[in-house]
C-alpha cells in the first residue's frame, strides 16, 4: 500500500547517516539510491536479477552505503509475519531480492564490510533465531509427525536458510555464532538436511553448513564432531531397532553380521546378510564382506543412432544410450538367480526376474564396478560380459568400446541439460540414481584406453590434440558428424589431466556455443533468433550446462590443477602416469565419496545452475568470466562472434 511504497522511498532516500561524507561517498550513495529505487518499480525478472546482483559491489565497502542499502531492505525482513501471511506480495518481493542481493556478496573486503554491517544490525541473529525457535523444539520428535511437517512447510525457511547462507560464507563472525551463542543450529540443521522434501530444503541446509565452515577449522572441526555424534546416534537406534526385529524373527546378530538361527523366514536363506553401500540385492552382501566378488548395477540399454549434438547423423552410426536406478548386484548371484527364474512354472525369463530385483525397473543388462580388491582379471571378464550382453540384446555398434561409453555418457548429461525423462523406457530410474553412474562410466572408459597397452589411449589424445589445435575459424567443422564438440568435451574427464583441463576449458566452452548455434541451424532455426541476446542464450543454455557438468565430474575424477598447463598440446599418459594412476585409485577405492560428489553436482544442478538468466551470469559462476573480459568488453559480443562463426555470409 502507499505507507509500504512510503518505506521505501524512506529508506532509499535517507539522509548520509554520520560518518559518511566525501564526494567518493555521495557519488556512491547516489547510484546505490538509484538502483534502490528501481526495485521498488516493475522489472523484467531478468533485469531485477542483474540489479540485485549489483548491489553488493555499489557499496564499495563503505559503512554509509552499506547500511542504506541494509535500512531498504529491514522493514520486510519479518520472517514469522511472512509465515503467516505469505500473500503479501510486497514483503515477499523485498525478501527474494534481499536473498538474491545477499547471494552475490564476493568474498573481499567490501562483502565483509557488508556482513560486518549485517551481524551489528542483528540481521544474522534474526536469522538463527528463526531457525532454533521453530526447530530446537523438535530435535527430538520423529521427523514423520506433524510438527517436522509443518515446520519444513513454513513459507521463510528457504529464504532464512539462502540468506543465512549467503552472510556465514567466509564471515568468520557469522560462522562463530554457531559455536556460541546458538549452538542448537547445527543439530538442526543436520536433521533438515536428511529429510526429503518437494522444495529442496534438505539440499539448502546441506549449503548451509558448507557454508558455515567455509576457512573456519576450528568451526569445521566443530561441526564434524556434531556429525559424528549424531551419525553414532543413529546407527545406535537402528541397531537396537534391528535386534528388536531380528529377536521377532528368530534371527541373532554376531557383530556387523546376522543369520538366521531359528523359526526361519520364508525366501531367507543362512547366508549372512551384511550392511554395506552397495549391496546386492540378492544376497545382501556388499564389497565390505565380499571384498573380491564382483558387484555391478542394473542398467537399461538401447541401441539408438548416433547424434551431432540433437541432429540426426544417420542411421547407420549407431551407438547405445543407458539409463539406470542403480541398484546393485554380485554377477554370480544374477546368474544363480536367473537359473533359479528358469526352472519356475510358469518360467521366468532373465531379466524378467532382474526387473523384480531392480525396483520393478527394467534392465538389460549388469554395468560392473571395480571395487578396492576386484582383481584386474576378474574385472576384465566382467567388462566384456557387458559387452557381449549389450551387443547381444541391443545388437552390434561398429566402434571402438571407449568411443561407445564417451558417446553414452554424453547423451546422458545431455537429459539433464534438456530437461528429459530418465524413465521413458525403463520405467523407472531418477535423476540422482542416473548421475550416481558417471563415475563408473569413466572408471570403465579409463580401464579401456589403456588396457593391454596405450595404443587407444595414444590415438585419442592425438584425435583431441587435433581438435584443440583448430584454427578458431575452422571451429564451425568440428560440429559437423557424430564426433562433434560435445563428444569432445566428454573425452576430456578421460584424456586431460586437471592441469591441461584448466588450460583448456574456456575453448571447450566456446566452442560448445558454436556447437549449439550449428546445430541451432541444422534444425532450422531462424538467423534473426541467433543474433538477439535473450533468444540465442535459451539456444546455447543447454550446452552452457553440458560445459558445467563436465567441469564437475572432471573435477570430482581428478580434483582441481593449482595451475594451468603451459604446454600447447596435451600431455601423453599412461596408465603409471600420476594422474591416470590417482584418478583410477579415486574411482576404485574412493568411488563411495565421488560419487556423493556426484549427488551434490545434481542437487546444485536443480538448485542453482539450471536457473541462470543469462550468459555472464553462468561464466562468472564457472569462473572464466575474466579470461572472456581479457579478450573482449562486453560478453555478449563475444558471444555474438562466436555465433558469427556458423552463419552463412550475407549476401
């Protein structure tokens, strides 16, 4: 109403507040008035995004501008009145701006400076108080009752939990305040970030305490402890809760193992059942307890033609496409549990019976994973099960095995990038089962290139070395055929160290724009779309988010380079190179932590990456916002140019 627009001009329009002064400081009050004002008006979405993202840098650290720009925002922070009136339209613009503002605080001087402001003005206190009146209470209630649903429902928490999350990162007094004065937050959030909701909350709690230990040891170490208490906690209630069933059912425990002993259940046989992440869904066993046995996951292949980027290459290029729910299984109890579908009345095919086990998922086919003590040659036999069974039921691809699984895996970040159903034909399988599968796609592709000798590994990295020498006006070539750019940059986790990663990924990147307006074209586009900002960004978002993703997996496979290559070419590898042999060790024996590396990749695809507004933003995120600038000033001419470079000229 008129005593809210009242407000704000009050606040935008407020006087120096003492201390201020100097014509460095009037000059910066007038333009972070300005652009306060022009939140208080009807703006494009995507503008009122670039306008919040601005602020934080306007207030170039002075205390007079940051609180001016603290004092536009306060009035609306009421967060409990949200709750109960979450209509009001007005307040709820003022707080997703005043998250979207708090997000894009840097990490310098001038962000502290602001968060220095935000802590004196009881801004962060407002922040975990909201959380412990409304959590502390439930710590110990089941997360099933009313009270756990009701809390998770509240209309401010996702945007407590952002701006929360926004003020702790790298603020060492925001972070401390957890160990003091509001120590029940952790614990509650802890507990937030294991349930599953439709809003993600879990996920932003998880930001949450990322954020809080961000360069704080002595926070982080605190936090590790909390977890490992109520980790210990846990499996304590679900150990008493497990001898409970086991006395019930006739059953005793013997350490971390059980077996049946008396009043047998039906279909329980006396093998030992023994917990572990992957563990097979027939005989409950895992790598823990069966250390050399092979374990591999169900997984739904088809054979389908090869494509350049979205446009069809023909027919007679084929490769597979394989989607999964992962769930696991040891190769010899498949077998034993097919033979025992086949003597069924009425009999069971294979993998009508796998289906059951899998979730009522279909599948064709087991894809092994190389566990810390599976032998080399034991691996080996299970690879070219997969293979044989995959060219059995789907039928033969002519090529080479790693250009297969290059080609498969970035049709399958491609779903995430265009948004497409995981389950279309195997009924079954999300999001976070299918990206749990990158990493063994790599495991496998790696073990291939340098099986029985380099001579693949050599021919790849010459095939590669080739396309990152392209003459930057021949790119447009490179988008041509099934081996197009983005089958490229999914060679890239497999052939690049993280040095030479970092040496090349700004190429990747703008050449898969190039890619994208190639293909824009093949599929009849429209010249007119490609040449206006806003359209060719829509065109070129899902390659953006193809660059994005493999930049992650590369740097869960082979971590972060502390320096760019030098070199103009890629160096040759081998399997005892370093950084073949580190990344191999990584997925075999530390495959459980790259894959919830993997996890979180997905949940901040859902989150985050997925809702960029337009180019600059997504290469300020990935970190090649200033190698573009270097080169050109504005962005989107850069784009533009490179755009330019699958036009046809102008007659």
């Amino acid at each position: 109403g008129d005593g809210e627009a009242g407000a704000d001009r009050m606040a935008v329009d407020q006087p120096l507040p003492d201390g201020g002064g100097g014509a460095e400081v009037d000059e910066g009050l007038a333009q972070m008035n300005m652009f306060l004002r022009r939140l208080s008006s009807p703006l494009n979405p995507r503008v009122l995004r670039g306008v919040t993202r601005v602020l934080p840098f306007l207030t170039y650290g002075k205390d007079s501008i940051c609180a001016v720009l603290v004092s536009f925002f306060e009035p609306h922070l009421e967060w409990d009145a949200h709750d109960a009136q979450p209509d009001d339209a007005t307040r709820r613009h003022h707080m997703e701006c005043f998250v979207n503002v708090l997000d894009s605080i840097q990490s310098d001087k001038n962000g502290t400076a602001l968060k220095d402001l935000l802590a004196k003005r009881g801004v962060s206190e407002q922040l975990f108080a909201y959380i412990e009146r409304h959590f502390e209470p439930l710590l110990d209630k089941p997360h099933s009752s009313d009270e756990w649903l009701q809390a998770l429902e509240r209309e401010s928490l996702p945007m407590v939990l952002q701006s929360l999350c926004g003020i702790a990162a790298h603020h060492e007094p925001t972070q401390r305040m957890v160990m003091e004065a509001h120590k029940s937050t952790v614990p509650a959030l802890m507990q937030i970030s294991g349930i599953p909701t439709k809003n993600k909350i879990g996920n932003l709690a998880e930001n949450l305490i990322r954020a809080l230990s961000e360069d704080n040891e002595a926070v982080g170490g605190y936090i590790a402890s909390l977890r490992d208490k109520l980790e210990s906690e846990k499996k304590e209630r679900a150990r008493l809760h497990r001898e409970k069933v086991l006395r019930e059912a006739g059953m005793a425990s013997e350490g971390s193992k059980i077996k049946a002993v008396a009043n047998k259940l039906p279909g329980i046989d006396d093998s030992e059942l023994a917990e572990d992440d992957y563990m097979c869904v027939v005989c409950r066993e895992g790598y823990s307890s069966d250390p050399t046995n092979v374990l591999g996951f169900y997984v739904y292949s088809k054979r389908v033609p090869l494509a350049a980027g979205g446009v069809a290459f023909g027919r007679d290029e084929s490769g597979y496409s394989t989607v999964t729910n992962f769930n696991h299984t040891h190769l010899s109890c498949h077998s034993n549990a097919a033979r025992y579908d086949a003597n069924l009345r009425p009999r069971k095919e294979e993998w009508e019976g796998a289906a059951v086990r899998n979730s009522s998922t279909l599948c064709n086919n087991i894809f092994p994973v190389r566990g810390p003590d599976v032998s080399p040659e034991d691996y080996d036999r299970a690879v070219d099960r997969y293979w044989s069974t995959l060219s059995n039921i789907c039928g033969r691809c002519e090529s080479t095995r790693v250009r297969l699984l290059a080609h498969d895996m970035k049709a399958l970040l491609l779903r995430y990038c265009r948004q497409e159903s995981f389950s279309t034909d195997s009924r079954g399988g999300s999001r976070e089962s299918n990206i749990k599968m990158v990493p063994y796609f790599v495991q496998m592709a790696m073990y291939l290139l340098d099986q029985k000798s380099s001579a693949q590994r050599r021919a790849y990295e010459t095939k590669m070395n080739e396309f990152l020498s392209t003459d930057r006006a021949k790119w447009r070539e490179s988008c041509r055929g099934a081996d197009d750019t983005t089958f490229m940059a999914a060679l890239a986790p497999l052939l690049l160290s993280a040095a030479d990663w970092a040496r090349w990924r700004m190429q990747f990147a703008e050449r898969l724009i190039v890619q994208a307006a190639s293909d824009a074209l093949a599929n009849g586009t429209p010249r007119e779309l490609l040449e206006n900002a806003d359209e060719a960004f829509e065109i070129i978002r899902p390659y953006l988010l193809l660059f994005m993703l493999l930049d992650r997996v590369h740097a869960a496979v082979h971590g972060k380079a502390a320096a760019p290559a030098e070199s103009s070419t890629i160096s040759h590898a081998a399997a005892g190179d370093e950084f073949v042999a580190a990344a191999n060790t990584r997925l075999q024996r530390d495959a459980a932590k790259v894959v919830d590396e993997h996890l979180t990749l997905c949940g901040d695809f859902e989150d985050e990456y997925s809702q960029f507004c337009d180019v600059m933003e997504f290469m300020d995120v990935m970190g090649i916002l200033g190698d573009v600038l270097k080169v050109s000033k504005d962005v989107n001419e850069h784009v533009k140019g490179l755009i330019s470079l699958v036009l046809p000229a102008d007659n």
